[in-house]
C-alpha cells in the first residue's frame, strides 16, 4: 500500500449546513509515515446532534482547523465520534497495530473521514485515542464499539457524576425526560444494574407509543410516562408519589427545558428544613428551545441543586475520565449488563467517491430527526 | 411585679393577612414563674416578607400552634425575628438575667407580642435564645439588634456558603437583583470588607433613583444599574465584561426571578470547557412571581451552579450555624466594618391594648411594601 485515496466532510466556516459541506478528497502517502505515525481507517462514524450544533456555529466547543488535507485554506472536518480500525503503523509505535479497533479520546478530531494520519506523542495530546477492541476480539462488536463514545458514556458519568450517595437498599428514583432519547436508553439500563430505579418521560401522542413503552420498560425502565402526564397534577401530587413511597426521586435529567424540565423539578423529592440531600436537576441540552426553568418556591422548599453536564468539557477538563468512562461502559457490554440501541446505519464503501461521501452524509444529517444515524463504512 | 397584662398578633389558620389575624390579650402570672422559665418582654419586632408569607399559608416553614395564651383554640403567633429584653428570670436560670438582650434562635418562635414566659432546657430547644447584647452594654444598639437575626445574617451566609475559593486578590464579583432591599445593602457592605467587588441591579423608574444609587456606594457598591440595563446586550457583552476585565462574576444573588434572574447569569464568567470553577445563581426569593429561568446553552457553557438558599432551613438543620453568623455579624457592627440600614420604626407603648396592637401591625403590614417596617416599643 503506498497511496490511499481518502474522503472527509469538511467546512470552512459555521453556517446553515446544506450549504457549508463539502465533500473533500484527499490522499495518504503510507511510505512516508513517520515512525510515530498510525494510519486509521474508518469502520463506523456517527452523526450527533452536538456535531449538527457544531456545524452550525453555535457551539462552545470548536472545531480544529487543519491544512493536512491539502486544501486550499485550513478547513475543519465534521464530526465528533468514530471508530476506526489501525491499518498502518509507523516503526517507533508500540501501543497499537494493525486490526486494533480505536475511537478518538479528545472532541474535536474531525471524525467525518474515511482515514486518518495520526501523529502519537504530541505533547498537547500524547495518546489521541481510546482501544476499544481489535480485529480478533470479538468480545465487542462493531454496533457496540461504534457509539461508545459519547450516549452510553453520557448515560453512564449522569449517573455518577452528581449524586455520590445513591441508596444501596434502591429506594433511589431517577426521572428524566428524553426517554426515548439514545441516552435516556442507555440511562435505564444503567441505572437498573445500580438498583435505582426510574421513571421516563416520552413525548405524547407518537403513533408507535405502546411500542416505544414496551421498549423502554424491556430496557429496564421502571415507569414510562408522557410529558402531559408528567406536567400533570394527578402524576405530580398522587400516582408518581405513590409509586415512588418512601423512595426518593433524587436526580432529574433534563435534555428538553421548558416545561417539561420544569415538570422534572416537580417530582423531585426534598425538603429544605429537614433532608441532608439536595435533589439535583441536571441539564445537558435544550431541545424544547425553551429556557431553563422551574418554580423558585419549589427550589426554596425542596432544596434544588441544578447543574450542567457536558461530556465535552469533562473529557477537554480531564481527558483520562473519558477513558476511565468508556472502559467501564465497554465492561458492561462484556458482560452482558447493557446491551447496544439500535441505530440507522448507512453503508459506505471505502472506495466510493468524495462525491459519494457528501451525499451520504447530507442524507444522513436530514435523517437525524428520525433517529441516530451511524455511517458504516465496507 | 405579679401579673403582666400582654398582647400578641395570633391566627387559627393561615388565609387574607387583613382577615385572619387577631388582637389577643394574655396575662403572665410572674408568682408562678418555674426555676427554669424565663419572662422577656418585646423591644423590637420587625415585619419581613416571609412572615407575610407565613400568614398566608403559602410557606413550608410552618408556625407552631400553642395553647399559652389560654385561648379557646390553639393559636398561632405572627412573626419570626424579634428582640427582647429578659424581665424575670426563674430560680435555677444561670444562662440569662434581667436586663439582658435577647434574639429566639429558631424560626416560628411567633415574635409579634410584647411578652413571652419562655421554658429552657426543653429537649427539643434547650437554649433557645441568642443573647445579643444587655441594658448596660453600649456596644450594639437597638437599631443594630432589632434586625440582625435575619437581613443581615442572610447576607453573611449568602456570601459565605456557596463559594469557598474567594479569590483574595479581590477579582471576584458578586451581581445580585434586589440591591435596594435590606439584604442588598448588606450584601455590598459584607462583600467590600471580604475584598469582593458588587454589581447591585435595582429597579428601573424609581423617581429617587439617584438617591439610591449614592445610598448604595456608600455602603460598599462597586457598580450600581438597573434592571434594564442589567439586561440589556450592551451591559452584557461591553459595559460590565469591561468593568470586569480580567475578574470573574462568581456569584449571582437572586431574589426576583424571572428575567432579572435570567439576566443575573448572562453577566456570570465560566467557561465549562476550562475553569473549575463553577460560576453560582443563588435565589432566595422569587418576588416577580416568574419562575426561576435562565438559559441552558449559558447554564452549559459556562457550567452555572444553581442553588437555593435558605436561612429557616440552615437554623433548623444545624441551630448554631445561626448563633455563628449572628456572632460574627455582632463583632462587625461593634468594629464598625457594617453599619445598620435603616427602616420604618413604628412606636407601641407596651401598656396598650391588644386593639390598638393589632392595629398597629396591620398599619405596619400595608405599609411593608413601601419598606422594612418594625415596631418598637416603649
């Protein structure tokens, strides 16, 4: 192998995204690698609401701009999450060879390629990437492996970042809206093998509700309710207290805002003049486009903590809790604790056209309002 | 002395403040006094606005019932803060004597009467009083004690409980709504000792506004504005980001809500993607009748906090924290660091009927809007 032909999603500036993409050709002189240099080939590459956000300039976490590609400006390469399988490595490498199945650990590498050249040791990130599996391990498969990165690991550090004192006797309820959500799927299957129990609120009137329930509750979920439902008085003053009894609903996750975030803080359990624990609100996106909001007498009363999350920051302010994260994620897909939710794949061919890679991705991207969708590279 | 001839402000149920509230006449029979008890009479008794709340019934901090003043039911007595004189102590009291200055240490001690024949050592509050002061101590005066349970105490712990990393080469800022209220004033005068710099936003259109923002320096603001400008693009992204400079608006005091809560954290420094530290909104209060609310994109770039503080709560959950901060408020009034703000004195001579009490207070209640109002007796 001396050349190999490769595509990236790449953009120069943020904007509308139907009119920023390209598709980018470029290529990857495998005989001059250096001797700390991996080439990397795409396996699976998903496309995230963050990355959309990203595109569109209105995130904190920026792109890296590089001029690697040859093009003639700097550009950035879309994307926040890969797999890749190592097929090229350079003398000196010693962490990783060819077969060996890795994800990027920093945000930001551009992860909408088919291949990568990737310098190790580099001072400002020594170790870019996390091995998730190799070609002969089949203990994770690529459906696991593809979305490790971000929903699973998402779900996994909400549950562990912000309540330290979860009870071991499982009278501890998390509620959270985004039921249906990757991560609020991931989040029931968690917090089950913890023993602490949970309530997820779906969107009302879906024509496939029943369906969607019957997931959820396979998954793991103790109740499922509507949003309507979960804004309602009977839910909030008699049936979800009735469920909950002497338990607490300790943690709310809220990726909506709005009223449906506001709803969250109702079902919390607290009480200011008698309860050590502060029940937390924890937001980690806005889909409703509403502000953060909940009642201030109920945050006096019940003694709210609300709070951010973002796994992009936690991963830019520590990288080696990624890590540690996905370790622990992948453990659990092992043994058998957690299983994969399923996710659209769209086939590429490694040996298609630049062309055929913005096409596919713009596809994608118009997709994603239906669900998640994963490139799956052949 | 054998029989005092007392009144208190008592309800049977919480409801309209102008229709529930009644004039009750009671006697203390000084023979009968127990080796334990002790009698206090009233020098001051302010109206605050979580007392009115408490009336309403609307407050999770609820008054007690009480049987001693020999009325047909059970009632409640109004108020929380108050400050006494002792007039009679029991044979074995060694703890009090006559003369002696005296604030109850717990909420819902029902303050809004001229007399109280209060038991110590009872199990579930056995020193119920903080002493602040005595007839021939000329080091704090009845302005200073009269207040100094609540307004001022709650400030101290505002500043106090939230943030810890206070930075001491003074480049943290506080902003905070409600900045002509009692605990505003307070606020700017702690912060200026403790080397904090003050944004205080007041309310836009007050004919005497610049009466107030004078008052407001003086006391220890950096920056007075109003609510229009605090929300305003140009005080948010030019004007104070330029006072500001290098400095970092840390904490955010919220007693309003709504957008002027929202406002509070646009003006936050935090950048989640790397500061530890994580910039606060605070509220203690929701006097727009909004809900609290702010932006969740801020909330996740800038990793905002968001608690609720309490004073009732902290009192009941650990009683000396309140004895600690009214302490440490007492030595800097007597250090001359804070100054008293003053309020509405209403004078009742203590011999007058309970008609003409009641009276008084509900003169005192309606005018409460216009100010801190507190009735002193003679």
């Amino acid at each position: 192998m001396v050349k190999i032909n490769a595509s990236a999603i790449t953009y120069t500036k943020g904007g509308e995204i139907s009119k920023i993409l390209s598709g980018t050709g470029f290529s990857i002189d495998t005989e001059t690698l250096g001797p700390k240099q991996v080439v990397i080939q795409a396996l699976a590459t998903p496309i995230n609401p963050s990355d959309l956000n990203q595109l569109a300039g209105t995130y904190a976490s920026k792109p890296n701009f590089t001029s690697e590609l040859d093009t003639p400006v700097p550009v950035a390469i879309g994307g926040n999450e890969g797999l890749y399988k190592v097929i090229e490595v350079g003398s000196d490498v010693t962490s990783y060879k060819n077969g060996d199945w890795v994800i990027p650990k920093m945000p930001s590498f551009g992860t909408w390629r088919t291949h990568a050249l990737v310098t190790l040791d580099k001072p400002e990130n020594p170790d870019p990437f996390i091995k998730v599996s190799s070609e002969d391990d089949k203990s994770i498969d690529l459906t696991q492996a593809a979305t490790v990165s971000i929903n699973p690991s998402t779900a996994y550090q909400l549950i562990d970042q912000f309540i330290k004192d979860w009870d071991p006797k499982g009278n501890d309820w998390i509620i959270q809206n985004g039921g249906n959500s990757q991560v609020g799927k991931f989040v029931v299957q968690i917090a089950k093998i913890r023993n602490i129990k949970t309530i997820s609120v779906i969107r009302d009137g879906k024509p496939d509700q029943d369906q969607i329930v019957k997931e959820l509750l396979d998954l793991g979920a103790t109740k499922v309710i509507t949003d309507k439902e979960a804004e309602s008085e009977e839910y909030i003053n008699k049936i979800v207290p009735g469920w909950v009894n002497e338990g607490k609903v300790i943690l709310a996750l809220n990726c909506v805002c709005g009223k449906s975030g506001s709803a969250l803080v109702s079902h919390l359990t607290g009480n200011h003049l008698a309860d050590y624990r502060s029940p937390h609100l924890v937001t980690y996106g806005g889909m409703s486009g509403q502000p953060l909001m909940y009642s201030s007498s109920e945050s006096l009363f019940k003694n709210v903590t609300s709070k951010a999350y973002w796994l992009t920051a936690n991963t830019k302010r520590n990288p080696q809790s990624k890590v540690d994260t996905v370790k622990k994620v992948l453990a659990l897909y092992k043994s058998g604790d957690i299983k994969p939710v399923p996710f659209n794949g769209k086939e590429f061919n490694i040996k298609s056209t630049s062309d055929d890679y913005i096409k596919l991705f713009l596809k994608g991207i118009a997709e994603s309002k239906t669900g998640k969708q994963v490139i799956v590279y052949n």
